[in-house]
C-alpha cells in the first residue's frame, strides 16, 4: 500500500497486488491512530472475496474466488474492542458484468484499490447490540 | 436515528430500525434547515423498499420486501418546492447476493443505515424541466 | 453541463442529455486544471455506455444500449500522459432493474448526471505498470 494523498482530513491510498484488503487497511488505521472515518469510495479489483449478508442474526458467508472488479466500495473505521474496525459493503462485477456484493470480509487486491477516506474527529465506537450486531455509536457523555 | 458526527460540513447520521428511509433524514433536514447537501456514503440494511426505473417520462415501481443489504447509497439534498428533496440511488443485494437497484423511493432501516453526507453552502433547487423530470439547479443570478 | 458548486474543494456539476460522459468531465478538468480529484459520487442515466472488465492484461469490452440508471459512481482524476484521466466505475441498473457495471469507458447523459467531486491538492499521476495497466501514483521527491 502507498499513502498517495493525506490533507485536510482527505486521504487517498493505493493498495497493491496481493495484499489483504482489508485488513491491511485495519492495520495502516491503528499504526497511525485513525479512530473515526468515512470510506467514500474504492474502486480496483480483488479475488478470493468472502462476502455475506446479513440475516438479522448471523451472516451467510460466500467466497467469490475469481478476480473481480470493484464496483463500489463504501463504509467506515470505528473502534470496536480497542482496535480500529473497518466496516464496508462491496459490489463486485463477475465475470459477465453482472453485480453481486454485501458485507466485505476479505480479499485479496488482484490489481490495485485506489481508496478514498475521510478522517474524522470524532469517537465512533462499535457497541454489543445483540446477536453479532454491534451499532455504530458514540460514548455517552 | 441519532447525529454521530456533525462538523466541518462533514455529517455522519445513523439510522434505527423500523425508521422510515430517506422520510426520517428528509425530516431531519428541514428541522435542520439543510438545503444542499452531497450523500456519499450509506451502508446497513433496509426492507419493504420501493425503487424506480426511469423511461424517460414515468417511474416503472417496484417493490423489494425482503431486508436486504445496501451496497450503496449515492446522492443529494435539494429544495423542491420550499422542502428539502432527499434524491439517491441505490443498489441493494438480494438473498443470493445478487444486485438489483434504482431510483429510492422508500424503505423501511431493518437492521442500521450508517450514512455520510457533505453539507453544502449552496443553493441548491429542483426545476421543473418536462413530464416529471425536476432538474437539480441553482438560482439565476 | 453546469457548474453548481465549487467551494472547500467540493464540487457538484450537473451534466445534460446528450453529453458525453465522462469525456466531458475530463475536457472541464483541462480547461480549469484539476489535476488530482476523488470522484465519490455521480446518480443519473446514461445511454450507448461502453463498460469493461479487466482480465490482467486487457480489457472485455461491452456496449449497453439502453438508457440505464446509474447505480453509483466511484473514482478518480489524475494526470496521464500530461492529460487529465477521469478513471471511474459504475454500477448500472437495466430494464428490470438488475445491476450491472464495470470500469466505465463512455456513454451519452440520456437524462443527468448529479456528480460528487472532492479536489485534491494532490500530483497524482498514472505510470505505466506493465500491458495496459497504468497505476494511481505520485512523482517521487
């Protein structure tokens, strides 16, 4: 991954072939202390993604093995148990163009993901809200 | 819904379930007096949903009823007819991860929306512009 | 097209039927020399849109012909050969609303286009990285 841009709260970042995504996101976010952020955009591609949709109590999880572009990407970083936790919903293009996505587990980049993210100051923490959700929220003053 | 984050034009708003969706932010944003506004950023899960398909002089409707993943939320804030107009677009996963999408007309939060939105200081309005076409303008000077 | 706002690096333009999409984009960026931008968000339709997937070494090409709602668009612009290079994918609905996308090469506004731009104060360039790859970076010091 390179840092392309980081300015005024905007940061760009291209992830490269190979690398996890996204935890190698999670990781570059605790290194440099990024709590609180929107995903905005990323567009690329990935392989061997796990996606899964959520049926109001687990996920039902699907690996999509071959290599896909990214349509969309959109989210945000929160803290959840002390560590920064990316939260993103994928759309992926198969083989004839068609669309399919979810929650994005893993992948892993097959080219490139040029991403975009707006730092915020603010204290976004993930909170036990039932079964495996956990609500994004902020601490009670 | 509850305000998470709401600084340098930046906003970040969640949504509950049961909450109706773009009603309840559409309301929020005439109590707030938001005018202009980009959406960039929506993710959770919504049921019960109405999207559109635009022929060029109508909507063709559909219904969605199953909760189902957002995997994107694009759009804006305007002023049509002295009331904040939410317009987005969405793409949503269906239970075989399949995306479908369109113009949203509303839903109903199943699960969470987290969604991220530009406020802006413009003017922007809705013009009518033939059949049921209304332009997003700014007035003429 | 028109400019409808353009303040704190945030700009929203409005493109009309009959434009092309994104060459028109990418002629404004020269004339006003945008160089670097992020690209978080573009809701409308578009007609005779020509849509790829990459295979790692080039491109599938594909032409949809019908008037289509744009889903989402996400991306960047960048300099490219000392030209201005939108870099986008889109997800699009088709006539029963199924989605389906890919980078997106050109296709004509058949109704608007509401695009979300964030310029950057950045340099970021395209290097040629092997085939037709070309990747999102910035000069060295």
């Amino acid at each position: 991954m390179k840092v392309l841009y980081r300015n005024d709260s905007r940061t760009v970042i291209r992830f490269d072939i190979g690398e996890e995504f996204p935890g190698t996101l999670a990781n570059w976010c605790e290194k440099e202390k990024v709590e609180s952020a929107a995903i905005v955009a990323g567009i690329g591609m990935l392989e061997n993604i796990e996606i899964g949709r959520y049926d109001g109590k687990e996920y039902a999880r699907e690996i999509v093995q071959p290599s896909s572009e990214i349509l969309s990407l959109q989210g945000n970083v929160s803290m959840k148990e002390d560590k920064p936790f990316v939260h993103l919903h994928v759309s992926l293009a198969d083989e004839d163009m068609t669309a399919r996505g979810g929650h994005l587990f893993s992948g892993t980049v097959s080219m490139t993901i040029e991403l975009v993210m707006i730092e915020l100051s603010a204290k976004f923490v993930r909170i036990p809200s039932g079964g495996t959700f956990w609500r994004l929220d902020i601490p009670q003053e």
